[in-house]
C-alpha cells in the first residue's frame, strides 16, 4: 500500500505512469472486481447461489483456509514464505483431537503454543542463522506433518460430539458459523496490524529491501521471527477449529494448503517478491478459490480436478497480468 | 554479489592454509561441508550393514535404486532448474500428465505413445520456461501454476480413472532386467550421466550456472539467456515425463491422481542436501543423485528396522535443516 504524491508527470498522461497508476489500482483492487463479477455472473446462473444458506458456507468453506492466508500474507509482503502451514494445521488438529479428552480449554491453547513454537524456531533460523525461507519451511512441511502422523497413528482421532469443544467447529454465533467469526476477527486485525502499525510498515520495509530496513535501524529478526510464529499460530487455529468442525483431528488434513494459501495471497495482489499486497486482497482470493469450489459442486458434473485447472488458471492470468503492467526489462 | 565475492575469499583463505601444510580444524569442516551428502550417506550405509538385518542383498540394493530412480530422473532436472536460480514445482504433475499420454496414443504404437509422453513433458515445460524467460514471472509462481493446473489437466485428459497400460515393450522399461540391473535404474543412469556432462563440459552448463550466478551479468556478456531458460525447463520437463512412463511402466497403469505427487518436495531435498545452494550458480549432479540415494535410505532403513515410517520424515526434515546450515558457511544457503 504505497500512497503516492501528486507525480506531476500524470498530467501529461506519461504511457508509463499511466501504466503504473492502472497496475497500482489493478493489483490492489483487482481481486476485489473480480470477486465481484464471478459473484454477480453465479448469481445470475445458478438460481440457488445467492441463498444466505448458500453464501454462508462458501465463507464458511474458506474460512480454514482463511486463518492460513492471514498469516501467509504477513511472511510473503515480508519477501519470505511458509510452506509448513498445512503440517501445522494437521499438527494443530491432531493435538486439539488427543488433548481434548483431558480438558476441552486446553483443546483450543495447546494447538496454538504448539504450533506457535515451531512457527518461533521457523522464524529463529530464517532471522537469525539466516537460512532461506523456503528450504526451512520445506523441512518444516515434512516434519511437522511426519510427527502429526507419528502423534495420531497414521488415523484420524474422533472428537466426541457431546464436548463444548465441539462448539468452536459447529456453533453459532449471531447466526454465522464460529469459524466464520473467527477468520473474520483475523481479517480484520490482520488489516489493521499490517496498515495502521508500525509493526506492519516494518514489515512492508524488510520486503521492500531487507538491507535497506536494517541500515535504519529497523528490527529486523524480531519482525521476521513474529511473523512465523504467527504464521504458526494461525495455522494452528484452523487445525483445532478444523478438527472440532468435523469431530476428528486428521493428520492427513491441510495437505497441499500451503499451495492454496500461496495462491489465494497471489491472486489477492500481493507481490511474492515481498513489498507490496493487501489484507483485503488475500481475502477476496480466498473467497475466489472457496467460491469456484461451489460453483463446481453447483455444476455437479464437473470433476473436482476442474477446479485445479481453474485454480491454476486464475493464478497464472493474475501473474500475467502482474508481469505486463509492471514491465521491466527482462533479461 | 556479495555472497559470492565472500565464498570467494574463503576457498582462498583455505588454500593458503593448505599450501602452508597447516592442516587445520577449518580446513577439515570445510571438507566434510563440501562433502556432506557422501559422509552421511556411507555413515548410514555402515549403519545399516551392522544394524539391518540382510542389508548387504541384491534385493535389498535393486529395491533401493528401483525405488530411486524416479526421483533421480526429476531430480536432475530441478537441479538445473535451481542452478539458475529458479525452481522447478511442477514436476510431479508433468508426471501424471505424461503417464495419462503414453496410454491415449499407444494405440498407435508403443514408439508414439512414449514419443507423445515426452512431447507432453516438453512441452509443459516450454510453457513454465517462456513464463520465465520472456514474461519475467518468478519460477517459484510459474511451476506452481503448472503444478495446480497441470494435475487437473491430466486427470481430465484420463476422464478421472486409471488407464491400464499393458504393451510389453513399455512395461519392459519398468520391469526389465538386462544384464540383471533394473530399467529404471539404467535409464535413471544415463540421464544422470547426460545431464552431468551437459554441465560440466559444455557451454550451455556454463550458460547454466552463469544465469544463476547473475542473470543480468550474464546477460550483459552476451549469453543466450532466455534461449537457456529455456531449454532448462523444456529439459526438466522431459526428465519429468521420462519419470512419469517410467512409473507407469513399474505400475503397469497411469494414475493420474496419484503418479508423482509430491515428489518435487523430494527432489527439490535430494538437489540441496546435495550441495546445489537454491541461491543458484553452482549444480552438482552426483550431489544431487546422492541427495536423492540418501533419503531414500533414510526411509529404507527406517523401515527395514520395523521403526514407523513417519519418524523417518522427521528424521529427513532434520537432515535437511543440518546440511543447510552447514552449507550456510559457504555463502551458499
């Protein structure tokens, strides 16, 4: 989110400031038009997509994935990325599965410590030992989701129906869903955090270039560390609500979600080159890709391997898109 | 370059102490850091053989390498990809794609039907290469794309079942022994062997490591530089088709659903623990071929000790992390 000043070149309508001005608006508002044409186009198609019973699950359907982009969003304008997110959410899950026979609150905060350390280790050897974002969440991915088997058995363990903890899965609250409420306060405070705080203009900095945030006097490590360990968290959250959602901790859940957070973010309009993107943006990607799942459910005779083409279709159109109007020379 | 320049100076530092005959501490480290993948993999080897119960048997060696061969074959070329300092995620869906082809056009013989295959292999990977090379889209976004898209695309090619393939002159590159070795493993060889001397003793490997060393400086001394990207993804691409009828050949049916599914998180583990830093301009292919041997011991030797297979992943998790934070030392993370 960079405003600019008034660039008196703009009133000579420069091609190159012109094309500046309509990627700026493109990348920050596009998803949020698209989002609102394939809205407005289902409406008109299919008699029953514009039911609140039917609007409600597609936010609902996204609102797992959600927490995830939440946190991804803050790693990738950081010019790093998380690929361990889907382990930890199956970690998150599996602990909230086995823990919730001992005390139901412990079930909701074990997931989230859990998950936070390893987030906060993530995050330590990225800052400090300074080794590539994508080789440690690499390891991360395989591990964590090796020891979510290792802990669960290799099955899913069943939650009973009857424990409060059930409640955070399939509760309401005002009539929404309670994962729905929690994506929501996430979005909202993530949006916050990355616009109106310090802490987030840190963050949008260190992407920008990292050498240039430490020579002011920018904490750097602290920013970085903070975002995996709430990369971590939030996945870890979507486990446990995940798991009281469906009455099971799988740790075989969330696999290959790292790759959907990527592209929900992606599509929203944030750079993965770090330095630039939008909360309100990755929330429109994850609506994106939760509503062309519906839209496939809807058709009924299309595959769910359609929406794998779709999705990486979407993905590629906005990279493209992204290319063209930022054109710089290529070599 | 700042990194480079520090490498540089190190391996310099390091010689003068070897000339001097001072054979220190560091220079020590230093070696095992270079050749990591290969002391741990003899240290696991000598592990098993006291440890493991019929260790040292042919079946055991043919089933380690059969099982291999796949990932070497992708391997290679993520290594090239990851020399130049991109990366190559698609390849376990470029599997599925070539394994759905070599069925839809055996009809026609079993020549055209691999012929197909790896023309479908190419060409996903002129497609992630022009991304690259003439769009400017990261690596990373345009194999991705590809990796989401190119399974569904395959499985809608199958119409969403298996395809039985049962032509013996396929089935006989994956289930024959000439000589007594594997198919697989012999065709994993020779791509090995071609893939190593493409970039050790010519000048599109020098192109190679060049662009990944520094893509405007290459650039700018004239090197082909969109013409290597792409034929480094169109390459990784066929090595990934290669795979793909390799497997299905073993299989003896195309599964698209399933056929090389996650195996990029495989090779991209064997290319690093190999010594290939993802910072590019640099590629080693008996690494990487080492790299992929070793973790899949990890996981035969976890299993022949009847320990969960799961531990195994975690174990393998952890290798990596070590071989990069020692390879960190070499400005190389």
């Amino acid at each position: 989110m960079v405003t600019r000043p008034a660039d008196p070149e703009t009133a000579n309508g420069g091609d190159a400031v012109w094309r500046e001005r309509l990627f700026e608006t493109l990348q920050r508002r596009g998803a949020v038009v698209v989002l609102l044409i394939v809205i407005a186009a289902s409406a008109l198609t299919f008699d029953n997509f514009f039911t609140a019973q039917n609007l409600q699950n597609i936010v609902l359907q996204g609102a797992f994935l959600g927490l995830i982009a939440v946190g991804m969003t803050f790693v990738i304008i950081s010019g790093g990325i998380d690929l361990s997110v889907g382990s930890m959410l199956a970690l998150g899950g599996v602990l909230a599965a086995q823990i919730v026979q001992v005390s139901w609150p412990l079930a909701l905060v074990l997931p989230l410590l859990v998950c936070g350390l390893f987030g906060l280790g993530q995050g330590l050897l990225i800052a400090r030992a300074k080794m590539a974002p994508f080789i440690v969440t690499l390891a991360g991915l395989l591990g964590i989701r090796g020891l979510a088997l290792a802990l669960a058995g290799e099955r899913p363990i069943g939650i009973s129906g009857e424990s409060p903890f059930a409640w955070f899965g399939q509760g309401q609250v005002f009539g929404l869903a309670v994962p729905i409420v929690f994506m929501v306060v996430a979005f909202v405070v993530g949006g916050l955090v990355l616009v109106r705080t310090s802490y987030g203009q840190i963050i949008f900095a260190i992407g920008g270039s990292e050498e240039s945030a430490r020579l002011m006097g920018l904490p750097v490590d602290r920013t970085k560390v903070i975002a995996y360990t709430v990369s971590g968290t939030l996945a870890g959250l979507s486990g446990a609500l995940l798991a009281a959602r469906l009455s099971a901790g799988d740790p075989n859940a969330g696999l290959a979600w790292e790759l959907d957070a990527i592209s929900a973010v992606v599509v929203g309009g944030t750079l993965l080159t770090g330095g630039a993107g939008s909360i309100s943006g990755t929330f429109a990607g994850v609506l994106l890709l939760s509503i062309l799942q519906n839209l496939i459910n809807q058709v009924g005779t299309l595959g769910s391997y359609t929406q794998q083409l779709l999705s990486g279709f979407f993905l590629i159109v906005v990279v493209l898109a992204q290319a063209f109007l930022t054109r710089k020379r290529i070599y | 370059m700042r990194q480079k320049g520090l490498r540089t100076k190190e391996t310099w530092v390091n010689r003068a102490s070897t000339v001097t005959g001072a054979l220190d501490r560091s220079a020590v480290t230093s070696w095992v850091r270079g050749r990591g993948v290969y002391v741990a993999f003899v240290a696991l080897v000598v592990f098993n053989l006291a440890i493991t119960p019929n260790f040292a048997s042919v079946a055991t060696l043919s089933n380690l390498l059969i099982q291999v061969s796949p990932v070497v074959l992708v391997s290679l070329g993520v290594a090239l990809a990851i020399g130049t300092e991109g990366i190559d995620l698609s390849v376990g869906s470029v599997m599925a794609l070539a394994s759905v082809f070599l069925p839809l056009y055996i009809g026609y013989g079993w020549p055209v039907g691999i012929f197909a295959a790896l023309l479908v292999g190419a060409m996903a990977g002129l497609v992630n290469g022009s991304l690259v090379a003439f769009v400017g889209v990261q690596p990373i976004i345009a194999t991705l794309a590809m990796l989401v898209g190119g399974r569904g695309l395959a499985q809608i090619f199958a119409g969403g079942q298996l395809l039985i393939v049962s032509d013996p002159a396929v089935l006989a590159l994956g289930q024959a022994r000439p000589f007594g070795i594997p198919a697989p493993v012999i065709v994993a060889t020779v791509a090995a062997i071609v893939v190593g001397f493409l970039v050790k003793r010519t000048t599109f490997g020098r192109y190679v490591v060049a662009i990944g060393g520094n893509r405007s400086a290459s650039y700018l001394s004239g090197h082909p530089v969109r013409r290597t990207l792409l034929a480094v993804y169109a390459i990784s691409g066929l090595l990934a088709a290669l795979a793909g009828i390799v497997a299905t050949a073993r299989l003896g049916a195309s599964d698209p659903s399933n056929i090389g599914i996650l195996i990029e998180l495989s090779a991209i583990t064997a290319v690093v623990v190999g010594g290939t830093p993802l910072s590019g301009g640099r590629v080693k292919i008996l690494g990487t071929v080492m790299g992929a041997l070793l973790i899949q011991l990890i996981a035969t030797t976890f299993i022949a000790n009847n320990l969960p297979f799961t531990w195994a992943q975690v174990f393998t998790a952890a290798i990596i992390l070590v071989a990069v934070y020692l390879q960190k030392g070499r400005g190389a993370a």
